[in-house]
C-alpha cells in the first residue's frame, strides 16, 4: 500500500489547540469496524456502548515536562533542549536547537546555573548525547524548569499543564501524552468500574516518534521508531479473564493498542513483559487480543491512521475522517475522540 493511501483533506482550523473546559465534553464520533455505520456522542456517553465484562485498558503513561530553555557558554547565545531517552548515569538523548551550534563538548545551562549540561557526543541521527549535572533529584528540577514538549502543530501555550497528562497518569517518562486518555474524568471512570467494566493499566513511553511523518511511498519501508512499554501480571491476567469469559478487550489509544498486540502470543493470551516495541500495525494485520478502540483523529498519512484503517478498513476509516471534517469535529491532541466498536447500538 501507498502512503498517499491514507491521505485526506483537513482544514487547518480544524487542528484543536487547547482542550475543552471539561475533558468529557468531547465528542464522540462511533463507528462500526465491519459496517462503517457511524453515529454521533459525546465522550460522557461511552458507558452506554460498554457492557458489563467487557475491559478497558489505559496507558498511565505520564509526560515528562522535557523541554528546556537556556543558554550556551560563555556566548549566552539561546539553546532549546527537548529530552527523548534516559540513557542512564545523567545522560540523556536529546533533540537540540540550533544544532548547527551545538557540537561535542559545548555547555549548556538552564535556570540559571541550577541545571547545567555538556554534549558528549552527536549521534548519526543527529539527535546529542547529554550529561546534565545538577544537585538534588532530576525530575523536581524538571518540574521546575521544563515545559510540556507539546506537539508542533499546537501554536498557543498551555495554560494549565496537568492538561497534557491524563488523570490516571503515573509512570512518568513520555515525550508526548496519549492523547485518548485526555477525555477520561475519575468520576467517569467510576462510573463505568461500577457498571462492571474492568479497568487495567499498561505502560508505554510514548516517543517523538509518534508525530514522525512516514517519508517512504510504500508503507512497507517504513522503519518504526521504538519505544518502551509494559504490562504487569495483574493486568495480564484480566485480559485473559475478559477473553475467556467472552468480554471485550477495549484499548484506549493506540499507545495501549501497540502495547498488548507487541507482547501477545498467537494464541492472544497476556502474560507479564517488559522491552522496547516497534510494532507496525497496518491494513493486512490480524489483531490478536484487541477488539475495540478509543482513539482521538490522526494526521493525513500517519502510522496511526494505518493503525485504526487495520482496525476498520480503509475505506470505513476515511469515509468517518470525511464526516469528522464536515460535522467540523476537532482534531489531534486537544481535539474529539472515536470509538471504533463492534456493535453501535441503535442510531
């Protein structure tokens, strides 16, 4: 398949660039994988399309605020620094601006001098290695100098940044928020585990990665880019429950997806795991353990609209993105979810 395969037209005013005043406020665009019939919600609905046994599985996943703003020495000269990768003993992968001016060796300083930092190294991808030195814990220093690393094509600053992390956000070191979660309230999660919904949790960090565009015609040349995921005993076991007992396994976000489908046996059964996944999933895949999916719009030709059109159909997926469009729902991050489900309900 091509890449322009997956191509549609979306109206830049469209792009969401903050989130609603109440995260459940969002709307709901539902469509049926194997009809394409859609219908439309609004996110507060979703425990009328969920029935008792079925499973939610979450990433809580939480932001690192990775981007830092300040200055070279001795030139004073501006550097932005926007953390990717913990590569351990204080050194990180990390994306840089301007790169042309930072080479091996330079020093770096934030905060005025509470955080400083030397490259050790440029590697071939042209991201740096760094070591940053500072006194005390790195992530409260963070807290108090990074901003959150959010997507280029958010242009207006984020007022509140717990905003970007999802209520259930725990295990911190994601580059970017799986944005599906952003439409989950405690209250609405309460609901929907008193409806005799089981709610389970992976984890996978998510990396810069995901916004990369696919540069090759033909989406077999594709190279992933890898990130680190989990899934504990407890939730395997409850996916294993819901499928034994003829339940439905429901990923919120591609995040989640990726995460159960890279660690499934053939068979779909979970057991706990560990490791770094590059998963590609795209039209062609059989999914082995996931049957439904909560997930916010993509980009026009993006491994993640490859991922949902594998769930769907192709022509399903981009015929719900063109009434998206025209009923003028809000895309990407900040924007409106789907729930791409086996049964709609009545319209």
């Amino acid at each position: 398949m091509k890449t322009s395969d997956f191509y549609f037209e979306l109206p830049e005013e469209l792009i969401a660039q903050t989130p609603l005043e109440k995260r459940d406020a969002s709307r709901l665009l539902v469509l049926d994988k194997h009809t394409g019939a859609t219908k439309h919600m609004h996110f507060y609905d979703l425990p009328k399309l969920l029935k008792k046994g079925d499973c939610l599985v979450l990433n809580d996943s939480r932001v690192l605020p990775a981007r830092l703003l300040g200055h070279r020495d001795p030139t004073g000269g501006a550097v932005e620094v926007l953390l990717l990768v913990d590569r351990g003993d204080k050194v990180w992968e990390c994306l840089v601006r301007p790169g042309r001016k930072i080479r091996t060796g330079a020093k770096l300083s934030f905060g005025d001098g509470l955080l400083t930092a030397e490259v050790v190294e440029v590697l071939d991808n042209g991201n740096r290695l760094i070591r940053f030195d500072y006194e005390g814990i790195f992530l409260e220093i963070l807290e108090r100098l990074g901003k959150m690393p959010l997507p280029p094509y958010i242009k207006e600053e984020l007022q509140d940044p717990e905003r970007y992390q999802t209520v259930y956000s725990k295990e911190v070191g994601s580059a970017a928020a799986p944005t599906a979660g952003l439409h989950f309230t405690k209250e609405l999660l309460e609901e929907i585990r008193e409806m005799g919904v089981d709610i389970c949790y992976v984890t996978l960090h998510v990396g810069l990665g995901t916004f990369r565009p696919v540069k090759e015609e033909d989406i077999d040349d594709h190279e992933m880019h890898s990130e680190y995921c989990m899934i504990s005993a407890e939730t395997a076991e409850t996916i294993n429950r819901t499928k034994r007992e003829g339940g439905r396994v429901i990923c919120v976000g591609t995040t989640s997806c990726r995460t159960i489908e890279s660690w499934a046996a053939e068979d779909g059964t979970m057991k706990e795991s560990a490791g770094w996944t590059n998963i590609f999933i795209y039209p062609g895949y059989r999914f082995k353990v996931l049957d439904c999916l909560i997930t916010n719009f993509h980009l026009p030709e993006s491994t993640l609209v490859m991922l949902v059109s594998a769930l769907a159909g192709r022509e399903h997926i981009l015929a719900a993105y063109q009434e998206a469009v025209k009923e003028r729902y809000r895309f990407f991050s900040f924007g409106d979810a789907m729930f791409i489900t086996d049964d709609i309900g009545e319209k």
